[in-house]
C-alpha cells in the first residue's frame, strides 16, 4: 500500500503544470509576460518522511501543492519529520521551446505550443529508460527546428515516465540513476536537519531530478521526476492565483518511505537435552533469550535479522555489519559462522546459504574487556547479491531489488568455559549483538542491538563426620543428571578447591569421583537447570555410608527484571534461580556477588556400631571355663568307679 502511494504521489508531481513536484514557490508576478530569459531559476527540496508521518497520522494525502511557498503549512506540520541525509542530484533534460505552425507551412493545424527540445546524443539514455528510444513519439512537425534535437509535446513525456515507473519502477529507477552520473549530473547538498536541501542559479530549461543517495532508514526513493525552470503557478490547498505567474525559485516536498531492519539473537545447549530442543536445525527449535548449560557444553547461537527494502542504486546497502560480543566465560569456536536468507521468518523457504569460505562475508575476532567480539561484516560479493540479486524480486513490474524483507539467519557456536570467569547464578552470561547498517548516503548510519543470557549454576556439598574425626579423603561422591540421563565429569582446582564441570558421560564407571578438600566442600560448578542425584558411594572406615541418594533440584523462574540491552530497543526477562534438596526449598549462595548461584547441602556420616569384642581376657574366661569342666568331669568318672569297686 505504501508502495502505492508514494507511486501516486510521484505522478501527482509530475503532472503538476510543466512536470513540477509537489511545489510552493517564490516569484514576482509576470502576468501576461513571456519567460525572461536573463533569468536564472532555484530548486529547493524539502524531504520527509512519509511513513513515519503516516503512522502518527500527521500527513493528511488530500493537500494539494500550489506553488506557493507554504512555510507554516507543509513545513509547519512536518517538521518532525524530516530527512537528514539524503542526496539529489539534477541534470538539464530539454531547453523550453515555443513552436509555431500553419497550413501555409504545409502543416495540418494552425496553432501555438511549448514543446521540450531534448538533444539526441546526451538524452539518448534518458528516452530509452522513458521508451522513447530513438525519438519515439517526438512531435515530428518540429523536427525541422534543430536536427540534433527530437521535440516533444509535455503530454507525452508525463505519460511515458508514469507508465515506465508502473511498468518496473526499479529498472526505471536504476537507469534514471545511472544516466544521472553518466551524464554529469550535479549532486545537491545532503539534505540538513530541517531536511532541506536547494540549488541556485539554474540556466532554464526542464530538468531530471533523481534521489540518488538516501540514510540508513529509507527503504524506497522517490520516483524520478521532471521539473520546468519557470513553471506557471497552479490553485491548490493554499493558493488560488493558478496560471497567473511564472515560477523561478520553485520547492518541492517529496516524501520517502522509512523503515529499519530488525534485530534478535537467541540461544540454545546444542545437545538435544530433555526440554532443551528436539535435535532440528530449525530456528525456533529451542533457541530463546535465555537458556543454560554446563560447564564444557557446546551452545549454539542465532542472530535472526529481517533485511530492510531495497528499491533501486540509491536504496542499497553499503554497510551490513554484526559485532557480537561474549562475555568472558564463553568462547568462540571460530571458523563455523553461517548465513541463510530465507523468505519466511520461519526459516523453512532457504534461498541463498553462505559459508565463510564463499568471500560473501568475513568473520573476525578480538579479545576486549568484556570477554570476545566476532565481527560479521558484509563484502562488496556480497553485498551486490544483497542489492541485486535476481533470485527473489524478477517479474516485471517489481518495486524491489535483491534480497529486501528477507530473513536473514546467522549462526556460530560458542563453548561454556569451565573455570572462575563464567558466571555463576542470576548475573547471568550476557551476549550482545550490534547491527550497523547503511545505505548510498555513507555519513549516515544506524544501529540496533540486542542480547540473551546463558545461565549455569552449582552445588555446595559440606561434608562432615558425626564425632568430627573422620578421613575426608576417604570419602567419594556421583553426580548424576536424572533429568538428561547423564553423569557428570568435572576436574579440580586445587588452588581454588573447586571442581568444574567439563564433560558427560553414559556410564558410572566414568563419573567422576567427587573427593571433599581438606576443608570438608565438595563445590561443583558448572550446572544446568536441572535435577541431579548425589550418591555417596564410600566414606571412612567405622562411618555409615547414606542409606539413600540425595536428590538436588535446580529451577529457574522468570522475574519482573528486563535484560539491559545496548539501546534498549528489544525487551526480554531475566531469570533468577531456586533449588530444593530432598524437596526441602533451601536458601541458595552467592558467588561473586551473583546471587543464587549454588545450592547448598550438608552430608554427615555417623559412627558405625561395635562388634563385641573377642580380645585375650575372653579367651583366657573361656579356657579356665573349659578346664573346669574338663576336672568336673574328670571327678565324676572317679567317684563312679570307686563305688563300683566297694560293691
């Protein structure tokens, strides 16, 4: 729709009286007088932003332009709206010429017009972009006036510079442009802040005008137009003296269609953990703003961007530019970047793919205060199929050039370090993006941005003995994900006493053997959002082993908070985190001044029961025991036999 309306307000200012644009003006009144040719004429643009005034209702279609300077109306109302940046250039098309004939000339008619004298070698590329090629359609009764010129009638050209602009108004666009520069047109100054721009002492003449430089936030130029120094004054919204005057100093109010590309980067834990994603390359297969890993985990970033219109040369991009920055704790794999365009946001409909080895675009790095920064930055490869490519924008008729509205993904891989420069708990990992992009008028440029936050936590095990003698060197802990089904391997920091995750394994035999320090702590950082079992799995002798597993939950919750991005352009939550032990809440620990970082437990073994004891005492009890028996016995047998001998 907007496309539309810029069209029929192109036309509009073209048909006004002798090709003017939407015009106001400053001249003596000339009433009945011919032009003055010791004159000189002025062009005076204005630019605004249409779809800006559009949006806030300010630009109401049904003005009429006059030729009447109309400085507390148009430039009263859109002065808010003005363009900064953008280039005219102008090139004289035609001298003015008045032209007579008469049945005595052997002419069919009796009459007097104005006709538009356009010199056969240095307009030849300027009819042929209107299809007027080789004086098609000239008024062939004046060619007798000039043999180096073709004549035309005023009708004519209005009607063939509107039906080639209906017909593919890019191709229009880009010949007009082309034939500016060839020509040795004369650029205008940048427009200013009032967006205003003028240029003064002009022989007269009908003139060419085309946008051939634009800022950053122009995705459309206005159509080429036509303008005669002098024109004739015209009624309008706030003028009523039309066909009285002769125009000298003539000002025209174009207006630009805006708009900016947008910017998001999400992230996710490259494996295909429960929750996290189902394992697809897609771009909304579990990449979000927020996410966690563990320590040694490999995390897959994206950068989706929708590229911003491209309607002719003037609209291209020059500079498309990603600065992504890690914060320390998280690094690039480096040598992996991707970009894919494709025609949905969704990523389903791929058109073109990129690697770094196709010299479309260069990927850098370099280590700041922050952590890492990977600079994407566009080649003039590729920024030519950006402009020009063929592959989406090719019927007839088109209004945009090369890759304009498509989505743009890019992606890479980063790795969660495993040592004290993550991040542990609510701070978060943030990871910025900043796009910059610009278009022909190269001083002018913007910028958005956004970010995500990689999350990961720990645990804090104090390990104690009931009677506080115990060996803690005897003692070993499992850690087993029951949630992605894994065992956790880590590796410890003597100096520090903490042990980092840095891998997972399928098997028991494997995990590592988590071994209090001398002070009791079994720290493990480096832990995913999720639920864990500690097994105790020995402790030192005479001490009882747990009957059963720990079961340690780590979750994370939404908050109120929003992520502090580069221009605060794009909002999202943040996440804070909570852990309960045996499903008992506990208050989780800071670390480094982020809160809820780890989970906190203690394991205390007990003594084991006695055995009774079979020491030299029991032994001696048993054998005086044994001997007494024995001369019991003994005694008896020598009794028994007496009495048998008396009897």
């Amino acid at each position: 729709m907007k496309t539309k309306i810029m069209k029929a307000i192109a036309l509009c200012l073209a048909l006004v009286l002798c090709f003017g644009s939407a015009i106001s003006v400053s001249a003596a009144e000339v009433a009945d007088a011919p032009i003055d040719e010791s004159q000189k004429g002025s062009l005076t643009i204005f630019k605004y932003d249409l779809t800006g005034s559009e949006n806030a209702g300010i630009w109401d279609s049904s003005y009429v332009s006059t030729g009447v300077a109309d400085e507390s109306g148009v430039n009263e109302t859109m002065k808010n709206y003005a363009l900064e940046g953008v280039e005219y250039s102008f090139v004289k098309v035609a001298d003015i010429v008045q032209f007579t004939e008469s049945t005595a000339d052997n002419r069919t008619d009796n009459h007097v017009e104005v006709l538009y004298a356009i010199d056969k070698v240095q307009g030849a590329d300027f009819l042929k972009a209107l299809g007027l090629e080789n004086g098609a359609q000239r008024y062939t009764n004046a060619d007798a006036l000039d043999s180096a010129k073709y004549f035309y009638q005023s009708d004519v050209l209005i009607h063939a510079l509107s039906a080639a602009l209906t017909a593919n108004s890019t191709v229009v666009k880009n010949a007009m442009e082309q034939y500016i520069a060839a020509i040795g047109g004369t650029a205008m100054p940048l427009t200013d802040s009032f967006g205003k721009t003028k240029a003064e002492n002009l022989a007269l003449g009908l003139y060419l005008i085309v946008e051939t430089k634009v800022p950053e936030n122009v995705v459309s130029t206005t159509d080429p137009f036509l303008i005669s120094l002098p024109m004739t004054s015209v009624n309008g919204t706030n003028a009523t003296d039309g066909g009285t005057r002769w125009v000298y100093d003539v000002t025209v109010y174009p207006k630009n269609q805006t708009g900016d590309p947008t910017l998001e980067k999400t992230l996710r834990e490259q494996a295909a953990d429960t929750g996290k994603n189902n394992g697809t390359s897609g771009i909304t297969d579990g990449f979000a703003h927020t996410g966690t890993a563990s320590g040694g985990d490999t995390v897959e970033y994206q950068i989706i961007s929708t590229l911003p219109a491209i309607t002719s040369e003037s609209t291209y991009l020059t500079t498309y530019t990603f600065v992504d920055t890690l914060s320390k704790g998280v690094t690039y794999a480096k040598g992996d970047v991707v970009l894919e365009f494709f025609t949905d946001s969704t990523g389903t409909d791929s058109v073109a793919k990129w690697t770094e080895a196709d010299g479309k675009f260069t990927a850098s790095y370099n280590s700041v205060d922050a952590g890492e920064t990977m600079t994407i930055a566009m080649t003039q490869t590729g920024l030519t199929e950006i402009n020009t490519s063929k592959a989406v924008y090719s019927a007839a008729g088109m209004v945009n050039s090369g890759y304009p509205d498509l989505t743009l993904r890019s992606t890479y891989a980063a790795k969660l370090d495993s040592d004290n420069s993550v991040a542990y708990g609510d701070n978060g990992n943030p990871n910025d993006v900043v796009l910059t992009w610009k278009r022909t008028s190269t001083n002018y440029s913007d910028m958005l941005a956004d970010d995500c936050h990689l999350y990961t936590y720990g645990i804090d095990l104090t390990k104690k003995f009931s009677d506080g003698n115990g060996d803690f060197s005897k003692v070993e802990f499992i850690l087993h994900n029951e949630t992605d089904n894994y065992y956790v391997k880590a590796a410890l920091n003597e100096s520090e006493g903490v042990y980092y995750v840095n891998d997972h394994v399928a098997n028991e035999a494997d995990a590592t053997h988590f071994i209090p320090v001398s002070s009791g702590k079994v720290v493990v950082k480096g832990l995913e959002d999720d639920t864990y079992c500690i097994t105790e799995v020995r402790t030192d002798n005479g001490y009882t082993l747990l009957k059963e597993d720990i079961e340690v939950v780590i979750s994370q919750a939404e908050t109120a908070a929003l992520c502090d991005d580069v221009d605060g352009s794009v909002e999202h939550h943040l996440l804070t985190a909570s852990a309960k032990v045996d499903g008992n809440p506990v208050t989780m620990l800071e670390d480094n001044g982020s809160a809820n970082a780890e989970a906190p437990l203690t394991v205390v073994n007990t003594r084991g029961f006695d055995l009774p004891e079979t020491g030299d005492n029991g032994t001696m009890m048993f054998t005086i025991v044994g001997i007494l028996l024995m001369a019991g016995a003994a005694g008896m047998i020598v009794l028994t036999l007496r009495k048998k001998r008396n009897s």
